[in-house]
C-alpha cells in the first residue's frame, strides 16, 4: 500500500543525499541516433517535419497560455519538446526518459498499472514496487502550491490533470520519491523525497522515446527548484547540432559546473513569464544592417510590436525554430534574401524562405539577435534548417503570438541560467567537445 507523504512546506522540497554542488548530465535528441537505432522507415524529412509541428504546438502553446486565465490547471499546462535526459526514480532504481522542458514546472512519468497509456520503449514505473514512493496529500499546502487537487474520490489524494493544445493530456497522482539523475562523473546524484506526478491516463502524441517529461521551468515543483539547495538556481546546456549521422550527446550542467565564463561571454537579464524564461529583446541584424532595430524605432511603443510581451522574448530548449511577430520577420526575411546568392527554392510546410545548396553546404549572413546588454551572432548552423540533401531553409518564422529564441539558435552555445541574478549568459562553444 502507499504511503502518503507530508511536507512542511512547499518550499522545503529538496532533500539531497549527497552534499555536491555542481554535475552534469547527458542529454540527448529524441530524432538523433544516439536515442534510437536508425529507422529506415523515417526519412530525413519525416523527423524534420515533425519537429516542425512540435515547434508549432508549442509556439501556439505559450501563446494560449498566456491569454488564458491564471488557473491551477493552466499552471500546469505543458508542452512535448526535443532533448531527452535519463534518470531513474523509486529503491530500487528505475529507469525513465524525460523530455526537458524548460517552460514546465512540473515533472511526470508514466506508472502501473496505466488505464491508458501512450506506448513507450521502456517498461512501466510501478509504484508499489519501490519501498520509497509517497503519495501527496489531496489536502496539503503543497498539493495546491503545484496545482492539484483534491481526488473527488474522498482518498485525500492529491491529483494532476495536463492539458496540451494537441489534445494530448496526463492525468494522475501528485506523488514523491527517490529520484537518481545520470553525472557525466560516473556517480549518481540522489535526490530524496522528488515530487513528481505518476501518470494513469496519459494519451496523445508523445515520442516512445520518453516516458514522461521533466520539467526545468521557474516554479515551485520544477526540478530547478527541487534541486535549488544543491545548486543555487543554476544550470546552463551545450546542443549539439542534430544533422550529423555521427551526433554526440549534448549536456547539461548544473550547480557549479553551470558556470559559463571567460572570453566571448554576453548576459542579459532573466524574467521569469508565466514559468517561462523570457529575455528583453531589442531587434535583429543582418550583417552590418539593422533592419529590424530601424523598424523598431518607428514606433513609439515596442509593444505594438510584441504585444502582450512588451519587448519580451522567451528563451526555449525545446522549440527548433525561432518565431517571430510578422512586422519583425518580414523585414529579417527581405534583408537575408538581399545578403544570399543561391537560388530559391520551394517553401516547406511551414518555412517560406529555402535555397537549393547543391553541395550541401548553407552559406548565409551573421544574424545578430540584440538582447538588452548582449548581442548573440549567429551563424547559417543557428539560422538554417537543413530539409534535405541539397535544401536549406530559414529557421525562423512568423508567428502571431509570443516571440520565441528556439534551440537551432542556440545550437554550439553554452546558455547559463542564473535565478539568483535573474541573467541568462551566452558563449559561442564547440559543444560536441563538452
């Protein structure tokens, strides 16, 4: 039988066994070879296009989320994205995969015995096969900090419904245990008493690849600040780019190894949006054309650009594309087509700017994107998706709604999150040598 677990308070939700204060981790893509043995049944394009539609769905995602009203179930609302971490949870250990996401705050696996489950590669975690497992209390302080609720069954179980704009949803138990996440050093980091919640009725279009997601958001039940003891609000990743037949695993660094110094180094301060990460964003530039940043001074108001963000940009591990308010892409778009001399080619789904690279190889501009107080160049490997053999298209996209800094922009940087000093950090980093 389950044990219930009780918590002091929703503040005290870290209890670590072992006193480090810095590891890492690998991450890895959920299309790479790394996560899976090669599909021949999956072309290039099929992953492709499919991460398009997750970048889709997260995009309309952040957009719903913040029109809709603060509610407990909007709270806890999330988003499929692209980088799986491995861990295990419960004594004995057992294995799971969790999609990162750095906009969620709450993290879940699939459990036994499921009602209705979505297929995933490894077996079921079975709660009562784990001597350490708790459930939290329907009626507890905690249980309403992260959004729950109380079971309408009269079980004082504490309960989780996710909602996804793709119909996809978890529903199940807000729950607690042991939780071991892999250290590139060799020795597990245990964490005590993780809460998490433990999915019976989990249905949509979720990677087999995963179990469930982890989330790394700015809230009370994100592993950032389960682990904040540990690691004092820290952690930054290295992506590796993902069009490699022989891709490497990317990282994840937490604590002290988080650090992200020396030269090159660019930092712009942190806000946290709705869980989200969001950044103050001034414009873009074009090699030494700073078409977006002039259109931006045609106007008395930048939120008349930005909308509801006021000159907020949110910064997402788990969205391939960036997405841009149409009055900021169209002239980013004409400036880039004036800078390329290759020939057109036809737009792809949702990517209306592509170019045929007969050897290919994408030859483009330096896209400076202006933070306020850091400028981040990127190069054709942050600004162009490759589609196929010998077509290249332009990451970016317009997008009605929130404008987000995807993560083929951040492609071979080292990004460092500090929430004690509320600044995100950039350095340009081979992260394959991570």
């Amino acid at each position: 039988m389950e044990k219930e677990f009780f918590l002091p308070s929703p503040q005290n939700l870290c209890s670590c066994e072992l006193k480090i204060d810095g590891f890492s981790t690998d991450l890895v893509h959920r299309d790479s070879l790394v996560s899976h043995p090669h599909n021949s049944a999956s072309t290039h394009w099929d992953l492709i296009n499919k991460a398009l539609q997750r970048s889709k769905n997260r995009a309309d995602y952040f957009t719903f989320r913040s029109f809709a009203s603060s509610t407990p179930t909007t709270d806890l609302t999330a988003a499929d994205g692209d980088f799986l971490m491995k861990l295990s949870i419960g004594e004995p250990p057992f294995e799971i995969n969790g999609i990162v996401d750095t906009a969620s705050v709450f993290s879940w696996t699939q459990c036994a015995p499921c009602d209705n489950c979505f297929r995933q590669k490894l077996p079921l975690f079975t709660p009562k096969a784990s001597s350490t497992y708790k459930l939290v209390p329907g009626n507890s302080k905690l249980c309403k900090s992260l959004g729950g609720r109380s079971s309408i069954l009269g079980d004082n179980t504490c309960r989780y419904s996710l909602q996804y704009l793709d119909s996809s949803y978890s529903h199940g138990t807000i729950s607690s245990d042991t939780l071991r996440i892999n250290s590139t050093s060799g020795s597990p980091i245990v964490q005590r008493d993780f809460v998490f919640g433990c999915g019976y009725e989990n249905i949509g279009k979720f990677s087999k690849e995963a179990t469930g997601v982890i989330g790394l958001g700015g809230g009370p039940g994100s592993l950032i600040t389960q682990m904040n003891s540990v690691i004092s609000g820290k952690f930054s990743y290295c992506l590796v780019y993902n069009g490699h037949p022989n891709i490497k695993s990317s990282k994840m660094h937490f604590g002290s190894k988080a650090s992200v110094s020396g030269a090159g180094v660019v930092s712009t301060g942190l806000q946290i949006f709705k869980n989200s990460y969001s950044l103050r964003f001034k414009g873009i530039s074009v090699g030494n054309k700073k078409m977006a940043m002039a259109y931006f001074s045609n106007f008395s108001s930048s939120s008349k650009i930005l909308g509801f963000l006021n000159e907020r940009i949110i910064v997402d591990s788990g969205t391939i594309l960036t997405h841009l308010p149409k009055k900021i892409y169209e002239p980013l778009e004409a400036a880039i087509k004036k800078e390329i001399k290759m020939e057109l080619a036809g737009p792809r789904e949702m990517l209306r700017s592509c170019y045929k690279t007969p050897d290919g190889k994408m030859r483009g501009p330096i896209v400076t994107v202006h933070f306020v107080g850091a400028n981040v160049k990127l190069y054709p490997v942050n600004t162009f998706l490759k589609v196929s053999e010998n077509v290249h298209c332009l990451g970016f996209v317009p997008h009605d709604g929130v404008a987000i800094f995807g993560n083929l922009a951040q492609i071979n940087f080292l990004v460092g999150y500090d929430l004690k000093k509320k600044i995100v950090s950039f350095k340009q980093t081979d992260c394959s040598k991570q």
